[in-house]
C-alpha cells in the first residue's frame, strides 16, 4: 500500500466528479449536500486551473450530469463508463499520465459502488487518493459511511471541501484566494 499523502500538490492534482447524474442524485442521502459541495470543487478547480474530469455511468439509464454541475466545468467533455470504477472510463488514466497527475480529488456517487472502486483502483496505481467526504454520498446514510471507511482504510486520505481548496490555494492575500473565499462563505 504507498503511503499517504500529506498535503495535495496542486500542480500535479486533478479533480474527478463521478457519476453526479439526473436520474441517480434524487435518489441520495443528503443530494442537496453532495451537490453543492461538489459545485464548489468545480468551481475552485476552475479558478486554480486544476483539471476536473467528470465521469458518468451508463448516459442511457442514469442520464447525463447534473446541468448546473456540468456548466461548472470548464471544458465539459463526460467520459461515459460501464465499468463501476471510473478508472475504466476510456482515456481517463492516460489523461492523468499525460498530464503529470499524481494526486486525484474525488467527489461523487455512490461512495459505497463507484467511488469506492475508482479509489481502490486508483490507489492500486499508486496515485495519491482525496475523499471528499462532504462531497460523496450514497443511496443511505450506511453506505455512504461504509464507502468512507473502506476507503480510508485502503488508504485514500478523507478530506473535507473546505480543507480540500484552502490546500489547493495555499495562501491568502492573492486574487486566486477573493476569487475562492465566495465559495466558502
């Protein structure tokens, strides 16, 4: 198992938004929570060029992105999967490869199914793995709590929204932090 990161470094990071779609959010433990915070992750990614892919499982059944959310990436362009890990979406882990990733911030649904197994699998890649616990949830309140805990213990490190673009930001006092402190007042 490598070990666990410190801190996220910021030039190599990427943020990755699963599975956040129409016909699978209304069914979730604490929707409205999960939403918002992963509004402002894709939000803060844009404003500190961090990229953000956003995965979505079988378009056909569960329909596309959540539009607000998807308005929210910059350069939206949804890597459709049928594999439960979104490191089975097509050309996600090369784009990490070709863009010197090294660090992956994650947010989405369903903590306990794709969550769970992209950390797993990102983990076995020897990426550095962020859960975003505030950000992640499941269908109940159960296996959302299982999904951070199985994580955790692979070794994925549980972070919150908050925590996660003040790391990312680093410091205050520059346009990049005026640009962030709306997100999380």
């Amino acid at each position: 198992m490598p070990t666990k990161p410190s801190r996220i470094n910021r030039s190599h990071a990427a943020l990755v938004l699963v599975d956040i779609q129409e016909r699978l959010l209304p069914a979730i433990f604490e929707k409205e929570r999960v939403l918002a915070n992963a509004l402002r992750l894709a939000k803060g990614a844009a404003v500190l060029c961090v990229p953000a892919f956003v995965t979505e499982q079988y378009r056909a059944g569960l329909g596309g992105t959540i539009p607000e959310l998807a308005a929210a990436v910059a350069g939206f362009a949804p890597l459709e999967k049928m594999t439960f890990s979104s490191c089975g979406a097509a050309g996600l882990v090369e784009a990490f490869a070709a863009q010197g990733i090294t660090d992956v911030i994650l947010s989405g649904i369903e903590a306990h199914v794709c969550v769970t197994q992209t950390a797993l699998d990102l983990i076995t890649r020897n990426f550095n793995t962020f859960v975003v616990a505030d950000a992640v949830s499941s269908r109940t309140a159960e296996n959302w709590r299982c999904g951070l805990e199985r994580m955790r213990e692979a070794g994925a490190v549980m972070a919150s929204t908050e925590m996660v673009l003040f790391e990312l930001l680093g410091r205050a006092g520059t346009d990049e932090f005026k640009r962030i402190l709306p997100l999380v007042k």
